[in-house]
C-alpha cells in the first residue's frame, strides 16, 4: 500500500521550479498504478519521493505504512525501485549484477528464484555478458529482476518501456501482469497512453499536478464529448481543413486519423452522429478532399490526456 | 561485514576490468621512474657562451681556457664588439657573453685587481642563475691562481682567511636523483590515490548507479569504506613497485626503517584518499572531478618543495604549504630514505597528516548525502 497526501518538490534556487504540485494519491495492495504523463511531468520526482532518495518539500507519504522521511530504512527494505535510467554496473556480467543485488539485500538468488524465474531465464544464455552490452530490451529485464531479487512488496518502475521496442514493451507487461498476481504491489511511469489501459488504475500528470486518477475504463467513459476518427487521401490538407470545421472542438492527428471532437449536447437535441458524419463528409469534400472516411470512437486514454491539456 | 565484502569484490572486479586504468596505473610509475630523473636534470651543461675580448693577452687566454675546459660552457664566437656578441643573445643563440677589458693583463698585474663582464639571458632563470655562479667560482679559482703566481709569499699569508669546504650530507655527491625520486614517489602515490578515488565515486553518481545503492540498506559507512581500501591498497602497492624500481634502477635504498615509511604511507594516503572522497561529493560527473583534483594536484606538487626547497619560498607560499599533504610526505620520504630518520623525527609529520586524515575523512562522510 502506497499513499502520498499534498506532496510538494520544487527546484532551484528560490525554490522558483514546482516539480510536484500537491499530489495525493494512494495505490492499494496488489494493484498496477500507472503514472501516466508527458516528460516532466513530474513522475520521476514523485517515485524519487516515494523511494526515499528526495526529501518531500510539504506533504507526506507512506510506502506499506512505513513514512518516507521517518522510516526510510524500512521502505529500503521493502521497495524495489527501477529508476528510468538503466543504472546497473555496466562493468560486471548479468549474473555479477544480479549477485551483487542479492547480497546488499542480504538474500541470495537461489531464495527468490521463483519470483525472477519467468524473466532470468531469457537472460541465461546472456549471464556470463557485460551488463554494458546487453541489448535495450534485456537491460530492462534485467534491471527488473535485480529490483525483484529482495522479493519486495512494493515495486516502483520509473518509465521501464522507454526505449524499447513494441515486442519486448508487451512482454515486459506481460511480466508485471504475473507479478501483480504474486501479490506485489506495482507503481509504473510511462509517457505512453496507450500502456495506460493495462493499469488497473492511472494517474494523469501534467505539470506537476493530477488531472484525474481513476481506471483506464472509467477515465475515457468520462469524455463528455464525442469523438470521431476521419481519415482522407491527403492527411496534412485534411487537418488543416477540420481546423476551419465549424461544429469541431478539436482536431488533431491520432496515428493514420485525424480525430475530431464535437460537443456532445447536440446529439441530446436530437441530432444523430450519423448526420454530424454527412455534414463533416460534405464539408471535406467540398474542399477536395477524397476517399474520406468516417466512423464514431470510444474516447481513449490519450484522447482524454489530449482534452484535459486543453 | 557481508556487505562490505560483496561491495568490495565489486569495486575490485571494476578495477581489475577497467584495463586502461588499470595499464596506466602500472605504466605510470615506470615511465616517471625512467624518465623523469634522467630528463629532469638539475646540472646544466652546455651553456652557450659569447666571448668579446678586447686584451688578447695571455692572461685572458688562459682566463677562457679555464673556462671552457670546466664542461659546463660551449664557445659559439669569439667577438671584437659587445654589440656583436649581443646579437647572439637576441637570436637566442648564446645564454651568456663575456667580456674582457682592453688592458685586463697589465692592470691585473699592476693593481691586482680587474673586473670583467659577464651578461646572462635570464630567459631561463635557472640556467642564468647556475651559469652565473659557474663562472663566479672558475674566475674566483683563477684569481687566487694568478696572485699566488705573481706573488709566491700571499700562499702563507692567504692562512689567515677564511676557507670555505662544503661538506654534503646525506648526499655526498649532491645526486639530485636522490632528492627527486622520492619526490616522484609522493607525486605517485598522491596522484593514484586522489584521483581514481574522486572519479570512482562520481562515475557512481553520473552513471546513476549510486541511485540503486541508495534505495538499498547498504549503510553509507560500507560504501565509503569500500571506496577506500581498494585504492588505498592499489596505492601502496605502486609505492612499493617505485621503491623496488628506485632500489633497481637508481641503487637508491632506504637508509631509514621500510616499516617507518609504509606506517607514514598508510596514513598519508587515509588523507588523500578522504581528499578525492571530499572532491566527489562537491561533484556530478567525472569532468568536474577530473578538474577540480587537477586545480589542487598542481598546487599541491609545486608547493610540496619537490623541484624547489619550501624552504626558498615567500612567507605566504610556506604557510600553504602548512596544509599541503604532499609537502609532509615529500619530506618525511627523504628525511625516511635519505637520512635515516627514526620514527620519533617524523612525529611532526605524522601529527599533521593524522589531522588531515580525520578533518577531510569526516567533513566528505558529513557532506556525502545518501539522501540527495
């Protein structure tokens, strides 16, 4: 269990820079909680919080019940913390890394090897390698399981994807997915949305301050209006036009689409999406636009990301 | 101690696999050995020497024969005028003109006294001052020659003054490798211990590695310590790589007691490492620590009285040198190996470098943060 009342950092001299701006939130026992935001945010100031290595300006946290500034050594003992940059000895082999982990923590491997095992076995063939010369993807397992080798309550991974490719961001995911199950509460940053829907509950940060916590589900159900995906022969004409689009309260490129919101009290009125489509279909096309194609969306994390910035 | 033991096998596993530190921690003490007290020769030869004489007697003949039969002087030319000769100086070409007066046989012999005139490029102080204090004693030694020539009696008489024999101590044949060695041995063993001590704990930090040691319960009391005992050991090893070089190269071997000088070593590198721990907590990355352990280095090294005596330096100067470690052990190294000096003589020392060991030890425990 992990909660943080009113934090406060800031930064500089004057204390001018505000990292962290009043964040409270609390993540229960067993469950993913993601931090989800733009770089600077703030997400890293909160888990260096969190993992005792910064001292909170205000407000108060606690990490399974232990306070961040009074017990200290406890939370050490218990937390397993994966800063966002790879941050092991790239001198010493995997298994040297993993040794040395093990004894700091007073443990060995061979006690936790079930809690590592899904994920050592991939570095195996690597062990007797340099840490330094790992590819991006096996640094990150590795980082994890020398974070996971004291078999610690609560796991905090500041951006544990970033960098790596799509194959081995799914396994990664796949893994904190099993360790949930094993009872470990897991605290994840990450800059991208679409990794939000696999937390049970999310954070969205800007700023230094929460825009809203609450389940992936829930956060896009709360979009208040509604989004369409429209795409057309010519993307960057397309986005310039839907700007002129009367009836759009925003516009803006989402992948191969541009999505376009619209104020969803007009269809109350009696309006159907299906005439807000032919209006925005006559529209584009009047301004030579071809092969257009539209079709109504649920709101996605990164949409609702995309609103509350507005 | 389980702790200490793991984080030590760490910090020797990194050293051992740092190869280029590693090389160069070993090289370095071989090339300074070799190279140094052959190149860095305090005698000069072959000052390039102008000569104008005006007399061309046989006297001033006999005045430059002395001269450049001493080894010390190389006649370029042989000049009429002082301006000629002065071009030499201007092209760099000559370091020193001498220059003998019309007359100087006659008025030698007449009056018993004639002065001649000597003119040094002070470009290079050393040189000019070495060069002038020659020359002062051949024309001294050539005096007295001449009067005892001219006046066979002035030998008795001559009793009466007083006569200076120096006599060198501890160094008979005034051998200057035996005063610059041990220095270099200083300069190694500071060099090794401070720097590699301030960098490996900044890398920690720059890598970021230091954030995983500080979420985990290692105490800070075992990371310091197993910061310092490699390099301290790693240090005391290459001070006894340049002794045995000094004893095989140079024939120099230690008057005084080995177990004197490594009991002094063990608590002079405690302060030098406590230095470059003190360095690494003012710093984030490696530059910083590099140049900040470069500032000191050097003014440690000039003022630690290996290429000059402390003792010749203005009032201000040796007060610094009150807080410079390497002064003491520049000092108690050759009082250890060239005088013999027993352990009660080097107590001073001692004292002073204890203090260091404690005050710099306890202000980088104070100021190394584990909570940043």
């Amino acid at each position: 269990m992990v909660t943080a009342n009113d934090l406060v950092k800031t930064y500089g001299k004057k204390n001018e820079v505000l990292a962290v701006d009043h964040v409270s939130f609390s993540v229960k026992e067993a469950e993913i909680f993601g931090l989800i935001g733009p770089d600077g945010a703030g997400k890293t100031s909160i888990f260096r919080m969190l993992t005792t290595l910064l001292l909170p300006d205000s407000g108060s946290a606690s990490v399974q019940g232990f306070d961040v500034v009074k017990d200290y050594k406890a939370i050490r003992n218990t937390v397993g913390y994966m800063p966002g940059r790879f941050s092991l000895y790239q001198d010493l082999t995997v298994e040297e890394n993993l040794d040395f982990f093990a004894t700091v923590f007073e443990t060995t491997v061979a006690e936790n090897y079930d809690l590592i095992k899904d994920i050592y076995v991939q570095l195996e063939p690597f062990k007797k390698r340099r840490a330094g010369k790992l590819s991006g993807g096996m640094k990150q397992k590795l980082a994890l399981c020398c974070a996971l080798i004291h078999k610690p309550t609560v796991l905090f991974l500041d951006e544990p994807t970033t960098g790596v490719d799509p194959v081995s961001r799914k396994e990664f995911w796949e893994m904190l997915k099993r360790l949930q199950s094993q009872g470990i509460t897991i605290l994840v940053s990450t800059p991208y949305m679409d990794e939000a829907d696999l937390c049970d509950r999310i954070a969205l940060i800007q700023n230094g301050k929460i825009l809203s916590i609450d389940t992936p589900e829930n956060i896009s159900a709360a979009y208040p209006d509604k989004l369409f995906a429209v795409k057309a022969n010519k993307m960057s004409t397309l986005l310039k036009e839907l700007a002129q689009f009367k009836n759009a309260s925003a516009t803006y490129s989402f992948g191969e689409y541009a999505h376009v919101a619209t104020d969803s009290k007009q269809f109350e009125a009696g309006n159907a999406p299906v005439e807000f489509e032919k209006e925005l279909e006559d529209y584009l096309a009047d301004h030579g636009l071809e092969n257009i194609e539209i079709k109504e969306i649920k709101a996605s994390v990164e949409d609702c990301f995309i609103k509350f910035l507005k | 101690m389980r702790t200490l033991k793991i984080l030590l096998q760490k910090e020797f596993r990194q050293i051992f696999r740092n190869k280029i530190i590693l090389g160069i921690t070993m090289v370095m003490p071989v090339m300074q050995f070799i190279i140094l007290p052959l190149a860095a020769n305090f005698e000069i030869k072959n000052i390039n020497l102008v000569v104008v004489d005006h007399d061309h007697s046989v006297d001033s003949r006999k005045l430059l024969s002395d001269i450049t039969s001493s080894g010390y002087f190389r006649l370029i030319d042989y000049d009429n005028t002082f301006d000629e000769a002065y071009k030499y100086i201007e092209r760099d070409k000559a370091d020193v003109i001498l220059e003998i007066p019309a007359d100087f046989e006659r008025n030698l012999v007449r009056e018993g006294s004639q002065k001649i005139f000597i003119a040094f490029n002070a470009i290079n102080g050393t040189k000019a001052g070495l060069g002038a204090s020659y020359l002062g004693t051949i024309a001294s030694n050539y005096n007295k020659n001449i009067l005892i020539g001219l006046m066979p009696s002035i030998k008795n008489e001559n009793k009466a003054g007083i006569d200076v024999v120096p006599l060198d101590w501890f160094n008979p044949q005034r051998n200057y490798k035996l005063s610059l060695i041990p220095g270099i041995l200083g300069m190694l063993v500071t060099l090794v211990g401070g720097f590699l001590t301030a960098l490996n704990i900044v890398k920690e930090k720059e890598i970021g590695t230091i954030e995983q040691i500080n979420v985990s319960p290692i105490r800070k009391k075992d990371f310091i310590l197993a910061k310092l005992i490699p390099f301290w050991i790693l240090a005391t090893v290459i001070f006894t790589i340049g002794l045995i070089l000094s004893y095989f190269l140079y024939h120099i071997v230690p008057r005084g007691n080995l177990l004197i000088l490594y009991a002094f070593v063990a608590v002079y590198l405690l302060a030098i490492l406590g230095f470059g721990l003190l360095v690494s907590t003012y710093c984030d990355t490696q530059q910083q620590a590099m140049f900040i352990m470069f500032f000191f280095m050097l003014i440690f090294i000039l003022l630690g009285g290996l290429f000059t005596p402390i003792e010749s330096m203005p009032l201000w100067a040796r007060a610094i040198t009150k807080l410079n470690p390497v002064a003491y052990f520049i000092n108690v190294i050759r009082m250890v190996m060239l005088k013999g000096s027993s352990f009660k003589d080097i107590l001073p020392e001692l004292g002073a470098v204890s203090i260091m060991a404690v005050v710099l030890n306890v202000w980088a425990g104070l100021n190394y943060k584990k909570k940043m």
